[in-house]
C-alpha cells in the first residue's frame, strides 16, 4: 500500500467536536502511516487529550490507542522552532518555560509588591502569611505569560520594547491603564534572565521563526 500523502491543509468545520473525532478516526484507518511511525496529534489541553485517546480506542480499536503523540501547542512550535532555527540557536526548553517563570514570578512577586505600579498584585496577595496566595498568583500569571507567548508574541514584543499597546485586527489600541503593570511585570521577568537567555522566549523566537519561513531556503544543519 502507498501511504505516501501529498503535503496540504485542509480544514474541516463541525459544531460538535464528536463529529470531528469521528472524521479524524476515520482518516486515519483511510491514510495509515507505516508501521511504528507515530500519528502526531495537537490539542489544546491534557484533558482533550485524554478524551480524544479513549474516543480512538473506541472506534474500532478493541480498546486501544496506541502510536499518537499528542501534543501542546506550545510543545509543537517549540519543536518546529528548533527545527527551522536550527538546534544550536534553540535549546531544548526556554528559560520562559510556564514550570521555570512560576518559581521565578515566586521569588519576584515580595519585592514586586512594594512597589506602587504594582499596586494591583499588592492587594491580592496582602495577609498572606503562609504564602498560598502568592504561589496561586503565581500559577497563574506563569500561565497568562504562556498563553502571550504561544498566542500574542506580537504583543510580548512590542512590551518588550517599551510599547505598552495591544494589537488587534484594526489596528493596535493603548493598554489601559489597569492593565499596564503586564507589560511591566513582562519587562521585568525579562530583566530578570541573563542577557544571553532574553532571546530564548517563545515571544522572540516566533519572529525570528516566521521570518525564516516566510525568507525560505535550507534548514540548518
């Protein structure tokens, strides 16, 4: 059998997501890989995960799933990074990895709250004094700067640079001002890694990688 598939992209719409379980089960017994080559899956969470492994082991697979490789998005473009920027320019996890920017929101968020811009932060964490407030803060701004990066690496960038502004299908438009102390506390996450690491978040890659494929030409190495 040629299991040889034409490069393409087709997308496929449905309102209810067991209909577009039902279509990729589908393809896959109509377009089988070879055999022990993993089918590579992206989803948006581990739980869509988990549930889309039991829903193939049920269609027609005796119970069993097996040869996937589900995948974060943020796992997937990382990879795709590496792959178009080359290995050496790309290190195996970002110092801006959701795990590393978690311990290291904890260790700034004291010293952050003193100070006045960021006021905001202060008033959810005061009377702390076991400290959960502060490693659920944490958890979650460790995940908002993950989702900007996978997502909004426009807006990253021009934080970085000192442009406090979101940009939108009609253009780009101030961040109010309750809202400023994210692109603070983003410059100040990266002033807080070492200079030769600042280009290692997935805000700057995703701009150096979209104007390698846009640029085409080899691959490194």
């Amino acid at each position: 059998m040629d299991n040889e598939l034409s490069p393409g992209l087709s997308i496929i719409h449905a309102n209810r997501l067991e209909d577009l379980r039902e279509l990729v089960a589908r393809w896959t017994v109509s377009h089988p890989l070879r055999p022990l080559e993993p089918e590579l899956f992206i989803v948006q969470s581990n739980g869509m995960a988990q549930w889309l492994k039991l829903a193939l082991a049920a269609d027609e697979g005796a119970g069993i799933c097996a040869a996937v490789d589900m995948q974060l998005p943020a796992r997937f473009l990382w990879a795709a990074y590496r792959a178009v920027l080359g290995e050496d320019e790309v290190p195996p996890v970002s110092s801006f990895d959701k795990s590393r920017l978690l311990w290291r929101l904890l260790r700034m968020l004291p010293a952050l709250c003193r100070e006045e811009s960021f006021s905001t932060l202060a008033k959810f964490l005061k009377a702390d004094n076991d400290f959960r407030k502060h490693y659920q803060l944490a958890c979650r701004l460790a995940d908002l700067y993950d989702q900007y990066q996978v997502y909004r690496a426009d807006w990253l960038a021009d934080w970085a640079r000192g442009i406090d502004r979101l940009k939108g299908p009609r253009g780009a438009v101030p961040l109010p001002a309750e809202q400023l102390w994210q692109a603070r506390l983003w410059r100040r996450l990266l002033d807080d890694v070492p200079a030769a690491e600042r280009q290692g978040s997935r805000a700057a890659l995703h701009q150096r990688f979209m104007r390698a494929v846009e640029a085409g030409g080899p691959r490194p190495g």
